[in-house]
C-alpha cells in the first residue's frame, strides 16, 4: 500500500481553506491513519492564491485546472469550485484516473451528478461528496440510537437550513445565478435533503413552494442584475417508509446564521440536533421513569463517541472545522481499505434528484415523484 497520497485541491476560497487546514491536520490527530496526504498542488483563480498556498503549506500553485488533470503526480482531486465547474472537473479527473472529493452539491442538477457518478465507476476512481454535516459526533450518535431502534418506529422528520446573507445586499456572485449553481434550493438544501436520507431513508414524493425575496443585485460595474435562483424554499416529503418530512432552506431568514437543524420523532422516543450547537443531541425517550421523562442534553464529546478520542478531554468542544477534516479521514480510510468512501457521488445523486423534484413541483404546484426524474437526454448519459 502507498504510504502517501499526493492531493490536488480547485478552488482556494472558503472551502479552499476548509479542504487545505482539513488536509493539514487530518494525519496529525487521525492517529490510526497510515495514509499521508501531501498538499501538492492549490489551484484557483482571483486574489488570494499565492496565500493560501503559503500559509496551508502547498507546495504549488495552478490557475489552469486543465493542467492539474493531466499531472501525473495527482493522486486525488478535491473540487471546491462554484457548482458549474464540477462535472466538468470531476469527469476530467476519472478519465485521468484520478480519485475525487467533490463539493455539494455534486452538480446543478440530476444529468450533470449522473453524468459524474458513471464517469467515476467506469473509470474505476474511488468517489465522494462532501455532505460533510454527517461527520458531526452528535449527529453520527442520532444516526446509531436511530439504528438500535431506541426511537421505536419513525413517524416524523423536520430539517431546516436557514442563514441571512440573501439579506446583506451583498453584490451579484454565482451564488444567486440558477447557471451557475443550479434553480431551487441547492446550495443549502441538498445538505438537509442528505442528512434525512441518511438518517431516515429514501425520499420517494415532495410538494413544494419557492420564493426569491431580492430579486435585483448590484453589479461591480455600478448596474443590477437579476437573480435566477430562490432565496427561500418550503416542501413537504413522503419518504419510502411511510415517514413524513417538513424541509425548509433559506438564505433570507434575518438572524439565522448557520441554524442547521433536524428533528426526528418515533414511537418511543424524539430527537434534536442544532448545528450552532454542535457538540450537543437533545434526545427524549419514553422508557425514562415516568416521573422523569423530558427532553435531555448529551454532551457529545465523551470518549466513546465517534472520532472524540482523537481530540480532547470530554467538554473541550469541536468547532465546524472538523466536519471537513472527519470527512478527509473517512475518504482516507476508504483509500488505505480499497473501498468505496461514503457519502459517494451515488448519495450526492440521489440528494440532487430529490430536489430536482422539488424544483418541478413549486414550478407545476403539484407532488411530484422523485421517480419521474429522469434527467435530461444528452449523450453518453445512460439512465
Ligand atoms: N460543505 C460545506 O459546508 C460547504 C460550505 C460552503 C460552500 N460549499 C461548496 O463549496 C463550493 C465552493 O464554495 P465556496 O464558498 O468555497 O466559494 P468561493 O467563492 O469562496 O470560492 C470559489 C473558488 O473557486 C475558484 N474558481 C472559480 N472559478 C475557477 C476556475 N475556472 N478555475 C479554478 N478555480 C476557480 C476560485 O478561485 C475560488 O477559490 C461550492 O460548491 C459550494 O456549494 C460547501
């Protein structure tokens, strides 16, 4: 087996820096890790380049990323690009043979992360998206009590996403262009539209409503622009277990920052998770003594709960910064196994074709079946 793992990451911005201090950091404290990555390449275009190379230790800098598929020395791709780019990326990699760790959502929309996950089996690459909410302790513990069936039989789920930077009147970026990140409420809800799938099961109906509350942004040329997706989306989801889902993503919720929040009811028991507060399960359960049933708080931080034995004494909290690198171990751990990583480009497709659904049905005002997604006609596709 190789003892090191030579990365090449596009893109050097937010998740930029969130892959390169992940990929710092990940051998330093993932002390069961045989694997090492080595930061060889950052590419990226625009300001800001040269720094983060220096400062994340890479140990070159690229703004042609044709150049970096073609490197011989590349090993992995990690793609952290507006979403337009990352089919075009991620099926240049395959065809170099090259293993992937694409951003969320995999695509802008159900053709383009099909046409990525065939590209990625037929090459033979191992493959995974960066749904990177699951690596959370707290929610990996909501995961496994769901599993031992302490919640006795689902009935309900609620997972909202909401922030306010819609509201900032920050200028026009790709964020507000439907071309370039794809319609409906990608950016944020292919994240809760995962975590239900994950913990819960498959989606199989949805009914939606969107909303683009600014419609206008100011252009650096001093001119507006129109925005082309929606800063607000509501639906409803019947999942393939008889479970149903209330879902909400907004950017325009004013004084919500990163208030990612999931709650699940079952027969037994309920629980709740907030990703402004990270380390924490709120969880009921009805086999408590009846005279002291309530909702309590775990800390999730003890030793025996996932990845914690890595960090720090129980209480000594983690921050966002370790969803990614928890993500970076379990692909290396993938790579050092041979196996495929999870969540593969197949858990980003199935997401990215629930809210596919979701899109048809605010536009056509009926449910629509996630069944009847079947992507566009374009060829080399096979559905
Ligand atoms: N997993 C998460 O929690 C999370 C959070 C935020 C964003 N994202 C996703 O990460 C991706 C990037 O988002 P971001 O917020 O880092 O964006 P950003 O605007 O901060 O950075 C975009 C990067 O893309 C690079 N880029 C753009 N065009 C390029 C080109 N032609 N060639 C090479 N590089 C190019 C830029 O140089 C920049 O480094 C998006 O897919 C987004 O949805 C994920």
């Amino acid at each position: 087996m190789k003892e090191t793992l030579n990365f090449a990451l596009i893109g050097h911005m937010f998740m930029g820096r969130a892959h390169s201090h992940a990929l710092n950091d990940v051998g330093m404290f993932m002390k069961d890790l045989k694997i090492r990555p080595v930061l060889k390449t950052i590419c990226g275009i625009g300001d800001g380049l040269e720094d983060t190379k220096e400062r994340f230790h890479w140990e070159k800098s690229e703004t042609d990323w044709h150049k970096v598929m073609s490197d011989p020395e590349i090993d992995v791709v990690s793609i952290a690009v507006p979403g337009f780019l990352h089919k075009e990326i991620a099926v240049e990699a395959a065809r170099n043979g090259k293993h992937i760790l694409c951003e969320k959502p995999l695509a802008r929309d159900y053709t383009e992360a099909l046409a990525m996950f065939q590209a990625a089996n037929e090459n033979n690459v191992l493959h995974m998206v960066n749904f990177n909410y699951r690596r959370i302790p707290a929610v990996a513990l909501a995961k496994q009590m769901i599993e031992e069936g302490q919640l006795g039989e689902i009935v309900s789920y609620k997972g909202f996403y909401q922030q306010d930077w819609a509201l900032s009147g920050a200028p026009m970026s790709w964020r507000y262009k439907s071309e370039m990140v794809g319609k409906g409420p990608l950016e944020m809800g292919i994240h809760i539209t995962d975590m239900a799938q994950w913990l819960v099961g498959g989606i199989t109906e949805v009914v939606s409503v969107m909303d683009t509350v600014v419609k206008e942004r100011g252009t650096a040329d001093g001119g507006t622009d129109v925005v082309t997706n929606d800063d607000n989306t509501v639906w409803l989801a019947k999942f393939e277990n008889g479970v149903m889902g209330i879902f909400e993503a907004s950017r325009a919720h004013m004084g919500r920052k990163n208030f990612q929040w999931f709650e699940v009811n079952g027969t037994k028991g309920s629980l709740r998770f907030e990703l402004e507060r990270m380390n924490e399960l709120n969880v009921y359960l009805s086999n408590d003594g009846e005279d002291r049933r309530g909702f309590r708080n775990i800390i999730v931080t003890e030793e025996m709960h996932k990845y914690i034995k890595n960090w720090w004494p129980a209480g000594h909290m983690l921050g966002w910064e370790h969803t990614v690198l928890h993500q970076y171990y379990e692909f290396l751990k993938a790579v050092e196994g041979e196996y495929m990583p999870r969540p593969s480009f197949e858990d980003g497709m199935k997401a990215q074709r629930v809210l596919d659904a979701v899109v048809r049905s605010a536009e056509e005002k009926r449910w629509v079946a996630i069944a009847e997604i079947k992507g566009r006609e374009e060829p080399g596709i096979r559905r």
